[in-house]
C-alpha cells in the first residue's frame, strides 16, 4: 500500500479507512463509483452524514467486495441469507459512515491534500514501481484499468484518505501512558505468588448412599437441559459433483494424445544443471577473466578466489531452468554445453559468468504410462464446464415439482437419504453421519428450511451442486426421566460429592486461617500437603487450574482458601508474593508503553469518531439501502 500511508494506518482507524480502497484495488476489483443507481426519481442517497451523502453506488460496491473477500476465505459462494448471518450490510456501512464522518470533519476544519501529496504517495506506492524502485505510468493505469477505475476517481479518494489519516494522526499522536499504568500492568504482569496446598479427591466425601426417586426427580427438574434431545431432521440430498460425473472412458485416444503433446513436461522431470557463477563489476572485467579462462592462463575457480567468491558460493545448485529467478541468467547457463563457460551475461544483480559443472537430462513419462491421468483429467474438466448446464436443467425439473428421487433415478445422480440428523451431524445414536456432502455449508442450510420449501442449491468445495429437500422434523424435546435415570443418578451423585468437597474446603480454610497448619489439616482427611513456588497468573501448574491459580493471586498472604479443581477440590494458603523493582523506562517498561500507547489510540480514536458522527448526524434511508444490497438493516 501507499508508504506513506501504511506507515501511519498501523492503528485501528487507518486499517477501517484503507480496507475497501487498497485491498480490493490490487485485487483488481472496482470500487468507489459515481453512476446513479436509482433511476425514475429515486434518491441516489442511502444515507449522510452531516452534508456528506454515501450513496447508493458505494454501498453496493462495497458490500459487493466485502462478500467478494469473505468468498475467497471461505472458499464457497455466500447467499444472500448468509450474508446477512455474518452481519456484511452492517459491516460496509458502519465503514462507510465513519469514513463519511471523517470527510465531513475534515471538510469542516478545511483540511486540504495539495496535488504534490497525493503525487508523491502514488510514486511511493511499491505497486505501482518497477523492478529499479522507480515509479511506472503504464503499470499505474494498468493497475487502475483493471481496477474499473479511472485516474480522477483515483486522486480523489486518495486525496480523502489521506486527509482521513491526517486528522486521525492529529488526534491520536503523541499519547503518553501514565506512569500509574505502566506500574500497574508492571505489578500485575511480574508478581509471583507461592503457597501450601491439599487436594480433596472425590474419595475423601466419603460413601455416597444412592438417591431416592423424590431426590432424582428434582435434580432431573432442575438440570433438564442437561437431558434434552435435540431437533432431528430427515432429508433428501441430491448431490451433483464433477467427480462423480466425470467419464474417462468418453474421452476419444486423439484427445488425451492431443492433451499428451500440450503438456508433456507435467508428466516428467525438468533437465536439471549444477551451475557456478562469478560476478564481475562490470563486463570488461568479465571479458577479461573470460579470455583468461578460455586460453587456459587461469581456471574458474582461481578467478572466483581472486573475485573474493568462498568456495562454498561459488555454486548456485543444481537446478532446473525454472528455478533461476534471473532469465538472463538461466538463458545463458541452459544453452551452454557440459563445462562450457558463458560469454559475460547482464544479470538483474550484475555482471556474471557462469560454468555449467554437470547437466542432468529431463525425462519424460511415455503417453501410455500416464493415460489413465489424462483421461481423468480431462473428463473432470469437462465435467465441471458442464456443471452449470447441469445445474440449469435441474433446476427446470425442480421448478416442474420432480421430486429429488425422481431426478437423481432419471439422471443416473447420486441421491444421500438422511434419516435423521442433528445440528451436529450426528444420528439419535450419537454417530457421526458420514455420507453429508460438506456439512459444514449443508447441515445449517437444512436446519434453516421448512417441509416442502422452495430451496436453493447449495455449491460444494468441489464445484458441484446439492439440492436438498426436508422430509421429516422432530423437534427437541426434554427426554423423560425413565429414558436417562442412569445419566441423572450419575449427575446427582457428582453433585454430592462437589457439596461435601466444597463444605469440607470451607471447614478447612477456616482452621487454617485460624491458625491451624496446612500438614495439620492435611492429616485429619488423610492426603498429603504439597508446595508450589514461582506462581504466574493466568497458568495452571501441577493439580492446580489456571482458576485455583487465580484465586490464590486474589487471596491476601498469609490466609487460605478453597477452590474447585476439576473433579476434585483445592484448599491453599498463599505463603509468599514477591514482585520485582518497577524501573521506567526499562526494557519491560518500553514494551508495556508500546502496547499500551496503541490501545489507547485506538480508544482515543473510537470515542472521537463516535462523538464526530453524533454531532454531524447520521441519516439511513432504509429502503434505499434494502435496494442497495437487497436486504435488511
């Protein structure tokens, strides 16, 4: 991105402004435009800010990118419904009513971007240089062009986002952290705790007598949650893959040799050559060294030490042409013979001669080795050009009412009969059902739908198609008692055990904050006692849980207290805390700064931009923005 600007937008406001413009633009995606989208009267306003409108144009583009990228992540399409789930429509015009407040504000204080800025930010951007640093017109409007953009939209949104910046830089610069701060985090981050310890197993509560039928109703009562069975669904999967689709055998001997002959260095090894390479300031010295070579005055390898080139660097590897990032370079050592040394070659880093030691011949794997490859991959290719035909013919059925079984039998297609599923993808046993194409996109699409709905197909991570039809619903329900005595007698009796280990803690730290001794008490339940040192926050450490741990940072030295761990319960006495000398402006000290000084930046920033869009006014036209991206706000 522009230089100047990355290095100014590493807070949270500059990566919000910068998001839409520069990500999308290398990626060749149009941005902001100005055509009317509104036709017949309509406004072309979705909203402003203050006097400065968004209108219907950008909040199309940008929702368009914003799902664009979320595509390319998810590596699947989104729908519109989806789209809305991950919350994109609120996402771009959040962004663009910040954008839009900070235009206002910069308009208001007559911030102005001279021209030679903006040029020189433009010149600065590594995207639009060549390889020698130096700006290039013809990949500048290279890059626009693909962009679907001209040079004068261009200027001006950099032209705003550079007084966007400016206005942020001048609110956020220059913050200090408090010495108070830094103290604290200091203390918080650095102390060290140590402490005497017991654990109380479930077996120190002791015999636990089995519940009465009175005792497991009520605890069935209040822990239904626990024993609830969840919605099943039943549905027919129509699945549509390029895979399965594809035919080998369809593909005529001219074609696949055809395919052979197009790409034959796909079914072999590249020639390979172990290449040496001197570099020379300049080609009359690499002439010079050449001719000494070649008249047998001096070998390779001498010119090379008296080069200053280590034996060790004298090679660059055994390599394939490919694999020389210099063209001229690999031009050069592939067109020399075994031992054969270069005229002087103009490499991207200087001038070189090179001396091929050894050449490795590339082979190649005879036609009727890899047929079978060949075959399978043109048919899948073919498959999937077919895909959309496929789709669009299916999808003529559906809309005549043909049921699924009915299509999948006429096509030969694989038809998937779920016999009931959970959100999960498990069946009422607790199995996983294996046979759901891409569950991850299929099992909420087939939990979003209604008996005899109208869906629409979902696309695979393979390129194919699944259309799905719910046949049955069972919704959740509460499993009745007599079904899960087993699962809530083993629950009342975890809890019992929790209530005797939680009351025997208590009774235990109370003695010892009265003065009784840890190995004391440790004794009367029958475990041992045990020391820890060297404590940190936020970290288990032997029996003790990152909870137990917590709780001993919260506890004053010199008192006890009690937690659970895991299925068992801790009682501790915190014996020592211990804290190193906080010194400013010490290692740790800067470190805590930094950090600090970013996240009150953007805290700064945030209640700024906040308080810039309230006073300037925020206006959405609704229904405008339901056109603009076809859904709800």
């Amino acid at each position: 991105m522009l230089q100047g600007i990355r290095n100014a937008s590493q807070h949270w406001l500059g990566k919000i402004v910068l998001t839409v413009v520069f990500t999308l633009l290398i990626a060749g995606v149009g941005i902001y435009g100005v055509e009317e989208f509104f036709r017949g009267g309509a406004s072309n306003n979705v909203a402003t800010v203050g006097s400065t409108p968004i209108t219907a144009e950008q909040v199309r583009s940008a929702y368009q990118n914003q799902m664009q990228r979320y595509q390319a992540q998810l590596k699947r399409a989104l729908t519109p419904d989806q789209a809305r789930m991950l919350g994109l429509d609120r996402q771009v015009m959040s962004q663009l009513i910040t954008e839009a407040a900070l235009d206002q504000k910069t308009h208001d204080l007559g911030l102005a971007v001279p021209d030679s800025s903006v040029i020189r930010a433009i010149h600065d951007e590594k995207s639009f240089q060549n390889q020698q640093g130096q700006f290039e017109p013809q990949l500048f409007y290279q890059t626009l062009q693909r962009a679907g953009l001209n040079e004068g939209m261009f200027v001006r949104e950099q032209r705003a986002v550079i007084a966007r910046l400016q206005l942020a830089e001048a609110v956020s610069s220059d913050l200090h952290v408090p010495v108070a701060l830094r103290e604290a985090v200091h203390r918080y981050t650095t102390e060290r705790r140590a402490a005497s310890y017991l654990m109380l197993t479930p077996s120190t509560a002791g015999q636990i007598p089995d519940p009465t039928d009175e005792e497991l109703k009520t605890w069935y009562d209040a822990n239904k949650s626990g024993f609830r069975a969840p919605e099943f669904r039943s549905a027919n999967l129509l699945v549509v893959d390029p895979e399965a689709m594809a035919k080998p055998e369809a593909i005529t001997d001219a074609d696949a040799r055809a395919a052979y002959g197009l790409n034959k260095d796909r079914y072999g090894s590249p020639e390979k050559r172990t290449i040496q390479q001197i570099v020379f300031p300049d080609s009359a010295a690499a002439e010079a060294a050449r001719k000494a070579i070649e008249d047998g005055s001096k070998t390779f390898e001498a010119v090379a030490t008296e080069r200053g080139t280590d034996k060790k660097d004298l090679t660059l590897g055994t390599l394939t042409k490919s694999e020389l990032f210099d063209k001229a370079v690999g031009d050069a050592a592939f067109a020399l013979p075994e031992g054969g040394v270069s005229q002087p070659v103009q490499g991207r880093f200087g001038t070189v001669l090179l001396r091929v030691t050894k050449i490795e011949p590339g082979t190649v794997k005879p036609f009727e080795q890899v047929e079978g490859e060949i075959r399978k991959g043109l048919a899948l290719a073919r498959a999937r050009d077919a895909m959309e035909t496929t789709r669009d013919a299916i999808e003529d059925q559906r809309a005549g009412a043909k049921p699924l079984t009915d299509i999948a039998a006429e096509r030969g297609l694989k038809l998937v009969s779920v016999k009931a599923v959970d959100p999960n993808g498990k069946d009422p046993e607790g199995r996983k059902v294996g046979d759901i194409p891409d569950p991850d996109t299929t099992l909420p699409a087939l939990f979003r739908a209604e008996i005899g709905g109208d869906n629409e197909p979902l696309r695979t991570k393979a390129g194919g198609y699944v259309w799905y039809d719910v046949t049955n619903i069972d919704p959740a329900h509460d499993k009745p008692l007599d079904q899960v005595k087993d699962g809530v007698k083993a629950g009342w009796t975890a809890a019992e055990i929790a209530k005797r280990l939680q009351a025997k803690g208590r009774e235990l730290t109370e003695k010892l904050n009265k003065g009784e001794s840890l190995e004391d008490v440790a004794k009367e339940v029958g475990v041992n006692s045990q020391e820890v040192q060297d404590l940190a926050r936020n970290q288990a450490r032997d029996m003790l849980t990152t909870d137990d741990v917590n709780l001993i940072f919260a506890t004053p030295v010199g008192k006890a207290g009690t937690a659970a761990a895991n299925d068992s319960r801790a009682v501790f006495k915190v014996t020592a805390a211990t804290m190193p000398a906080f010194v400013a402006d010490s290692p740790s000290d800067r470190t805590i700064t930094q950090n600090f000084q970013a996240a009150l930046a953007d805290d700064v920033l945030s209640q700024y931009i906040a308080e810039v869009q309230k006073n300037a006014g925020v206006k959405i036209d609704a229904p405008a923005l339901r056109r603009a991206i076809g859904g709800e706000y």
